[in-house]
C-alpha cells in the first residue's frame, strides 16, 4: 500500500498543477503528461473491449452448437472460426476502407484499403481502432450461421462470409458510422443513434439470416405436409447456456468499448446493458410459461440475447429504467418473433432472426423513444429511416447473393448429406468418436418420409481389457 501510495503522489501533483490552470512551462508538459496517460488508457480499454468481442465468436458457435444437433456440431465450429478468419482479411483488404475511408458522398469510403492510411511511423490508433471494428465485422457475419446451421455447403458459407465482411456490413456502417474518422455517413449526419450496432451490427446479421433462411428453405422433417410443426431439438442446452453466459460477457466489451475512452461513462453502459439483459430473460421465461405451460430454457436464453441486442443502440443515452423497460419489450418480442417466423415456414435453429433482426430494429428506435435528452418526433424519425435504409439494403442484397451462389456453386447439401449429418459428409469427422449419432427410426423404418428425427446418441463401450 505504501509503495502504490508514493507511486500516486507525483501524479497527483501533475494533475493538481495542471488542473488548477497554472501556466508555467512545467505545468504544461504536466498537462501533455496528463494527456498521454489518458491516451495510453484509451488504446488499453479499446484493445481490451475488443478482446470481450472476440470472444464472442466462442459464444455464438456454443449457441449454435447446443441449439442444433450433434451430428453437425464440426460444420458449426468450422464456420465459426472462419468467420472471424476469412472475415478478417477481407475486413483488412476492402471493409474498413468501404465502411471509415475518406468519403465525398456519403455512402462508402474510398481509401484505406489494406490498411493504407497506416503507414510505418504513422498514428497507431488507426491499429487499434481497427481491432475493435473486425470484431464487429465478424459479429455481423457470424449471426447468419445459425439461422442457416444444418444444411449450408460449407463453400458456399465462405463466399459468404467474404462478402458480408468486405462490402455488405461495411457498407451500411458508413452510412452510420464512418464520422468516426473520417467525413461522415448520410445516416449520420441526419442524427442517426446506433451507438454500439443495434442496426449497424445485429440487424445486418438479422436481415442476411432471413435472406439466407428464405433461400435455403427449411431443414428436412421440420414442417409436415399439412403444415405442423415438427420441433427438431437441439443436442446439448447446457452448451447453449455457457455460449449465452460467453455472449453476456463479451457485452460488456461490445457496449462500453464502443466509447473507444477509458472514463466513468462506461459505468452507465455497464448497467444499462446488464439490466436490459437481465429483464430480457426474465420477460421471456414468463411468456414461454404462459404461452407453453413450462418455462422453456430456449426462450429464456433468446431473451437474454435479445435484451443485450435491443439495449446496444441506446446503451449511452438511456436511463437504466427506460433499459429495464426496453429489455422487457425485447424479451416479449422475442418469444412473438420466434413463433410467428415458424409459422411462416422459415426455419431459423437457433432464432437468430428473431434475436439480432427484429430485436436490433427494436433497439433502435427504443434510442429515439427514451433519449434522456427527450423525445422528439424527429429523433424517432431519424431511427425508422436507419432502420427502413437497413433492411433496404441488407435484405436484397443478401438475398441475390444467396441466389446467385445456389445457381452457380449450389447453396444446400443434398438431402442425404443433410439426413448423415455436415460432420461427416462436408469434413469428414465426428464432433463425438466415443459416441453413434444416429435417427432413431422406431424399428427400421423411418417414421416419416424424411427419415429425420433428432438426433440421439449411445455410448459405444470400450473394449474389454486384454488380461
């Protein structure tokens, strides 16, 4: 205690110099002192921020993985990783240069490429900024992957995955966010608020998840010829559950680091994203209870991921009640969404849509509604052209791309492909050696014309030991 507090005493008399406006020469290297120290905190947090977001890419592939079933859990991973690998070089090569380049217009940037604008001896914070925004970038294209989990060729989840880090998100998050260092997106120069992505990350994801969905159509087995639907369960909750509690954490990197400053404001981003997930949760174990009978764990664990996807936008110009009361409207939402989107036959494993798409549009207009600084119709406005402007964007262009690869390359696996399971036939492998994943068929026969069932596994017994 007695060596930190020595340690204290000279920056106390820096900062007490400093601040009381005394002019002297050293008074003012004290100050550039003070500024350094804040600066080096700034590149720290950032940098540590986008560590938290980064290891959301661990939390999304559990999601995906426990939500789906146990014969594709390699595909998972593998396009999770890819994701974020594949993803980052494009991001590098033409993404961060559509999305925070020099732009005249408004609409994309136009330098910065292969991160250009950093040259050796040049201003590193275009380094460390760049970290923090690739794992936006894979945040974004990552979300597609559970609502098309189970039945993707996984060529065609590359291209795709290049695509949306190189031109589709970047895109979009210039119109929004390319003010940050250069110009000004038309978005934002209207007074758009998105402060962390509820739009620019999540409802991107959201909308290409639905292209995609759309697309594809559903998993074999998942709606009935008479139009029931046939719930295909998930292998493993509990590792869904650790991906939530993962995706919770790296929140609190994705909100707060979007300050890209070490100061007290994050204090109220922490709690406000913390409240609104914690509402989220609760409001949709409610609802699953009354609307099912049982209060479903899914549900309740979409809840908490659409409570942290509608507080992202608002997550610095909110009040923590208004986050409790925007966690609570998205918990409720996300329950509706889910079922209403089955309804329609668009199959979507994990809720994705629902999660990142509907709840990211709702996120976005809640900043317009509880601005702290007041309501305004022409606030509330500017949100629904933003989020209007994003779907126009996203939804077409996600979906021609998707056309176009199922017409050249082919998007989905053939049906025996799909009923084998990715593992197998995309790469080869087992997610579980020690374990037959198998369609359980009752007796030979499949018990409809699909074959599929979910998943179940049985032990295979080692070998008795030589004696």
């Amino acid at each position: 205690m007695k060596k930190r507090l020595m340690t204290l005493i000279p920056l106390l008399a820096i900062a007490s110099s400093a601040w009381a406006g005394d002019d002297t020469p050293t008074a003012l290297s004290n100050r550039d002192a003070i500024v350094l120290v804040q600066e080096h905190a700034n590149f720290v947090w950032t940098l540590v921020a986008a560590c938290l977001v980064f290891f959301m890419q661990a939390g999304f592939a559990l999601v995906e993985a426990g939500f789906t079933r146990a014969k594709n859990v390699i595909n998972i991973m593998m396009k999770n990783l890819m994701d974020f690998s594949m993803g980052s070089l494009a991001y590098w090569a033409v993404g961060f240069g559509l999305m925070f380049g020099a732009s005249k217009t408004g609409f994309f940037g136009t330098s910065g490429f292969f991160l250009s604008d950093y040259t050796e001896g040049g201003d590193p914070w275009i380094l460390a900024f760049w970290m923090f925004q690739v794992v936006f970038a894979a945040t974004a294209a990552t979300i597609v992957s559970g609502a098309m989990a189970e039945r993707t060729k996984f060529s065609a989840y590359l291209v795709y995955s290049v695509i949306i880090s190189a031109l589709i998100y970047p895109i979009f998050g210039s119109w929004a966010w390319g003010g940050l260092l250069n110009g000004g997106g038309w978005l934002e120069k209207l007074g758009f608020i998105d402060f962390a992505g509820s739009t620019v990350v999540h409802s991107v994801g959201g909308w290409a998840a639905l292209a995609g969905a759309i697309v594809l159509g559903p998993r074999l087995g998942k709606y009935t010829k008479d139009g029931k639907i046939k719930p295909i369960l998930g292998h493993n909750i509990g590792l869904a559950a650790l991906g939530v509690f993962i995706l919770w954490l790296g929140w609190f990197g994705f909100n707060p680091g979007s300050t890209t400053t070490a100061d007290k404001s994050i204090a109220l981003i922490f709690v406000n994203t913390n409240l609104s997930a914690a509402t989220g949760s609760v409001a949709a174990m409610i609802v699953s209870w009354i609307t099912f009978g049982k209060p479903d764990v899914g549900m309740s664990l979409n809840g908490a991921l659409a409570g942290l996807v509608g507080i992202t936008a608002g997550c610095a110009n909110v009040s923590p009640s208004s986050a409790i009361i925007i966690g609570l409207l998205a918990g409720i939402l996300v329950v509706f969404s889910v079922v209403f989107f089955d309804k329609c036959r668009i199959d979507d494993p994990v809720g994705a849509i629902s999660v990142h798409g509907v709840c990211g549009a709702w996120g976005t207009l809640a900043a317009g509604l509880f601005d702290t600084g007041g309501f305004s119709i022409s606030v509330v406005s500017v949100q629904l052209i933003g989020i209007a402007a994003c779907f126009a964007w996203t939804f077409p262009t996600a979906y021609g791309l998707f056309k176009l690869l199922e017409k050249t390359m082919g998007l989905r696996v053939t049906a025996e492909e799909e009923m084998m399971g990715l593992d197998l036939c995309e790469h080869g492998g087992n997610a579980y050696p020690n374990f037959e994943v198998y369609n359980y068929d009752g007796g030979g026969k499949s018990p409809d014309a699909t074959g599929e069932r979910s998943a179940s596994m049985r032990l295979k017994r080692p070998p008795e030991p030589a004696v």
